[in-house]
C-alpha cells in the first residue's frame, strides 16, 4: 500500500467564512480550500495509506471510491505545486556548533543615537585589547565558527581595526562582517577591506537625511552616503539594516527601493526593542500595532513583488509566509546557544547583545573562561537551543506561533523580567498575521476537492 505524503504537522489553518488557508511554514507554501478540502487534509493526516485514505473520502461524501481516488490525485497535485507538502526534519540533539561569532569589539561610536540599545558612545576602559580579542578570535574558529561579525558601537573607530579583521582573514582563513554606520570610513580603509573580502553591514535609518538624522543625528546621513559610495567605488558587498520606528515607518518601502538602486546586496528591517537609551525615548518612538502592521504588509508585499531582483529583503516576521522557516518552524526566532555565540566589549560571554547589560546573562568572561566550556556547560543556552513556541505557556495556544516562533525572548526578558513572558511582537503579530490571512480568503483563490 502506497503512502501518502501529508502537510506537516506545524502547519497554519486560518479560516473566514468557511474558506480555510492553510500554509506550511516550513517552505513558505499556501493552499485556500472550502470545508470540504479542509476535511480531506485532515484525512490525510489520519489515513497514511492511499487505498484507504480513497476508501474513507468515498465514505464520507458519498462517492465512487475510484471518483475518490481520482479527485484526490488531482486534489494533491495542487497541494504539491502551491509548496504544501513536506518540510519537517528530525530534531537535532546534543551540543550544536556554532557557525557565526559576534564580537562587540568597543563601545565608543562617533554617534548619540537615541535609540541605541547597548548605550554606546565613549570608549570603554574594560575593552579588550588586540591581543586578547585575537585569542578569542581564534577560540571561535576552534569551535568551527565560519563567520565573526564585529560589532560596537563602531568598530571603524578602532585604530587597530584592520589588524583585527587581517587576523580573521589571513591567519584564521574565515570571513569577517562589520556592523558600522561609516561615518569615519577612509579611502584607504575601504581599499584594505576589500582586500580583505570584508562583509559590510550599514546602519542608516531612513532613505532621505531627515528621517535618518532623527535618530543618528544632523549631518549622519551624509557622512553614511560618502562612505557607502566608498564601498561602492571598491566593489564591497554590503547590506543596509534598519531599525523600523514610529518616525520612520513610512518610509520602509522607499528604503526598500533605495538600497535596490545603490545595489546593496540585502536590506534587512528589524523593530525597534525598548532597551538601553531607546527607553527615554519610548513614547515618540514605538509604533503602533496598526503602523507596524502596515510596514510589515509593505514589506510583504516587495518581497513578492522582487523575488527575482538582486536584492535581498530581511523581515523575518514575513519570512515564514514567503519563503518558509525551514528548520527553524517552532524553534525561537534567533539563534542564540544555536548558531551564535556573542562575546561583549569587555569578554563577557552573554546570550545575545539585547542581553549583554543585564547582569542575571552574565556567562562568563573570556579572560578566565574558555568559550567552548561556557558553550557546552551554560544552562541558559540550553534554554535557547531546547525551548519551542510549545513550551512557553503564553505561545502555546496561539494560532501563529509556528510564523514567530515564540517571539523574541530577550525582549520578554527586557519587558517582563521573565524569559517566558509575553514578548514586545506579541499583539502586533497576533493582528497583522490575523490580518494578512484573512485577505488570503477570498472565493477566488479556492481549489476545491
């Protein structure tokens, strides 16, 4: 008897007037159906074998079986084709390895951004020096780690920055990232980089200097500009993040557009988290479930409309209805204890950046610790590579938690005090997925059994 390849398991039924949408988060596949093609899917997950599964269809409508059979290949074959079927992987058990390293290597940054949420700004005493930063640099590469991102602050204000990424290139042999806003990059710091293959991440906030400069302040724009045409003018691969916030949530899709046109290689959104000087600024800078659902629409909406641009559109709140979450469905929405370790300014091992200024995160310090012993001992980690949407009471029993995953747990933390508490994303996600699935139920889309 012949089985029956099934929708997995982690899937998203969303249903308005008796039409049902269903998608399979794993590949990003959507299928709309009346109630009768949703009871057959859920024949499918009861009856594995083909002839019987045509036995029970005909049953239950009242048809020939080999009519049955018949309308159901059919039926599959449009599951198929629409991405929704297959996708679920065996859970991976033991210590993973990590594959990226982010290494906050100052805190000093010729900005005042008001909503920095490590409060950057003056160099630290407590920063680690050269020396150091390559012994953990080389921790890193030991663990199997493939990629080190600098991070700060800025990492350009460093005077020993490229001796720093020359020791990731050339005597580690692996790729290094900068997370920078340019404003203090040379002529000649960008021909070294190149030479060096650096990946470039850049901080810009806005498409036009006026949406920019409210948070990076007067004249960064610019000074961004001159040093993304200097990236430009030598060939380095570069992508723009930017941070979606109440003063700028309108200009997402024209951002989208404007690192198209500079030839940036991705442009990834992220929504503001409430932490470090963000929180002085909360009231003018938070949107509203409503504006952050409207950027999340516009983003949708490129993603689908660019599929074969050369740019790369990041929202990761979209990417399980676009593309599929892979094996990540279920899983926490980062990779923290799972592919990333994060080393702060001054050697503290922590989960992640949101987290790398509260104390109870503290994992230990690479000037007594070694990383691999903090990495395969530290019980938190443990929390971020075990814990599902399924183990965290205020998830459970949410509709899209297979989309997000169970929501950023840092910034449960930062809100709540509890790594299990309800996350910053929660309503807006709640709304915007409720949203966008119902304009997936339209008479117009159904395939019927």
């Amino acid at each position: 008897m012949k089985q029956v390849r099934t929708l997995p398991r982690k899937r998203i039924h969303h249903a308005k007037n008796g039409i049902h949408l269903f998608v399979n988060p794993y590949r990003g596949g959507k299928f709309v159906t009346d109630g009768t093609g949703a009871r057959v899917l859920d024949l499918m997950d009861e009856v594995s074998g083909e002839e019987e599964l045509a036995d029970r269809i005909a049953a239950e409508f009242n048809i020939n079986p080999y009519e049955a059979a018949a309308r159901f290949i059919a039926f599959f074959d449009h599951l198929e084709k629409r991405g929704m079927l297959g996708g679920e992987t065996e859970e991976v058990s033991g210590v993973p390895q990590p594959k990226v390293g982010f290494l906050e290597v100052t805190r000093a940054c010729a900005t005042r951004c008001r909503l920095c949420y490590v409060d950057s700004g003056e160099s630290r005493e407590d920063t680690l020096g050269k020396t150091e930063l390559f012994d953990v640099i080389d921790q890193m590469v030991d663990m199997g780690v493939q990629f080190i991102a600098l991070s700060g602050g800025d990492p350009l204000v460093r005077p020993d920055m490229l001796e720093i990424v020359e020791h990731i290139h050339d005597t580690r042999g692996i790729t290094a990232g900068l997370s920078t806003s340019l404003l203090t990059l040379t002529e000649e710091t960008a021909r070294r980089m190149k030479e060096l293959e650096v990946l470039v991440q850049v901080s810009l906030d806005g498409s036009v200097a006026e949406i920019n400069d409210w948070n990076r302040g007067d004249g960064s724009y610019e000074k961004t500009m001159h040093g993304v045409e200097l990236l430009r003018r030598h060939g380095i691969t570069f992508r723009f993040a930017y941070i979606i916030n109440k003063h700028n949530i309108g200009d997402v899709d024209r951002m989208v557009e404007f690192a198209d046109r500079l030839e940036a290689k991705e442009v990834a959104f992220g929504k503001v988290k409430i932490a470090g000087r963000a929180k002085k600024h909360e009231s003018e800078a938070y949107p509203t479930t409503e504006e952050i659902a409207g950027a999340y629409h516009k983003l949708y909406r490129k993603e689908i409309q660019m599929r074969e641009a050369d740019l790369t559109i990041r929202c990761k709140h979209n990417q399980g209805l676009v593309t599929g979450l892979g094996v990540r469905v279920g899983c926490l929405p980062c990779g923290a204890g799972r592919n990333f370790i994060q080393v702060s300014h001054n050697g503290d091992i922590v989960p992640c950046s949101l987290l790398s200024n509260e104390t109870e995160f503290y994992l230990g310090n690479v000037r007594t610790d070694r990383l691999q012993d903090v990495w395969e001992n530290a019980p938190v980690f443990n929390f971020f590579r075990r814990t599902t949407a399924d183990d965290i009471d205020v998830c459970r029993n949410c509709p899209a938690k297979y989309l997000c995953g169970g929501g950023c747990r840092a910034d449960a933390y930062l809100r709540a005090g509890d790594l299990y508490g309800t996350c910053g994303d929660c309503e807006d996600l709640l709304y915007y997925y409720d949203w966008i699935l119902d304009r997936g139920c339209k008479k117009e889309f159904v395939t019927a059994f």
